[in-house]
C-alpha cells in the first residue's frame, strides 16, 4: 500500500512540474492553429494578446462571417528576442474562406509576446 502511495505521488508530482513549464512560441502558434481548425475561434483566441471581451466578441464574429477554415499548418521557424520577452514564429498554412473556396497556401510570421509567462500572439 504505502508503493502505491509513493508512486501515485511520484506520478502528480511530475505532472506537477509538467504542467508549470512554460511552452514555447510555436507551441502557441501551434495550439492557436489547432483551434482554428476545429473552428474554436474562442479558445483560438485565448492564444492571442486581446484581453477585451468586446474584441474578443469582434474577432470571432469575423472568423464566422468570412468562414475560416484552416485546412493545414506548419511551423517553419522560430527566433526568440535576446531579453526573451518576444519571439517570431514563422508559419505556412493552406486556408479556405467566403473569399475564395479553393485552398490558399500562404507564409507569414507571427509576433509573439510574453504575458504573465506565457506566450501570446500579438494582434
């Protein structure tokens, strides 16, 4: 009993220690995309530096007006500032619209900052 005690503790502490590790800017770049392909532009969102609720309400409202969809993604780099406080995340990926229904690839970098230790797309 007392070795399942020790490993069950073991296994939260780890998880513990997981879980406060700050994630990278392309793991955001990532996670943000993800979401927009489930079209979750509401937790799409929460990758980003808006904090407003009203532009919040704004951005999602165009994601769903021009039907958005994001039908792949790929990191292509990352550079991080030398203070560590923001980064570049350059990213391909191929979308649909209510612009164009046929699948445009495009490349762009993303801005990223620090917010509270946790990376954020800058809008």
């Amino acid at each position: 009993m007392k070795k399942l005690i020790v490993i069950l503790c073991a296994v939260v502490a780890v998880f513990g220690m997981t879980s406060c590790k700050s994630s990278s800017p392309s793991d955001t770049v990532n996670a943000y995309f993800k979401a927009l392909q489930a079209c979750d532009y509401e937790k799409a969102l929460t990758y980003t530096d808006i904090t407003n609720t009203e532009e919040v309400q704004k951005q999602i409202e165009k994601f769903k007006t021009y039907d958005v969809k994001v039908v792949d993604f790929e990191v292509l780099s990352e550079t991080i500032s030398e203070d560590g406080e923001s980064a570049e995340v350059e990213v391909k990926s191929t979308q649909t619209s209510s612009f164009n229904s046929n699948p445009e690839e495009g490349t762009k970098k993303m801005k990223l900052v620090k917010v509270d230790g946790n990376w954020k797309i800058h809008v």
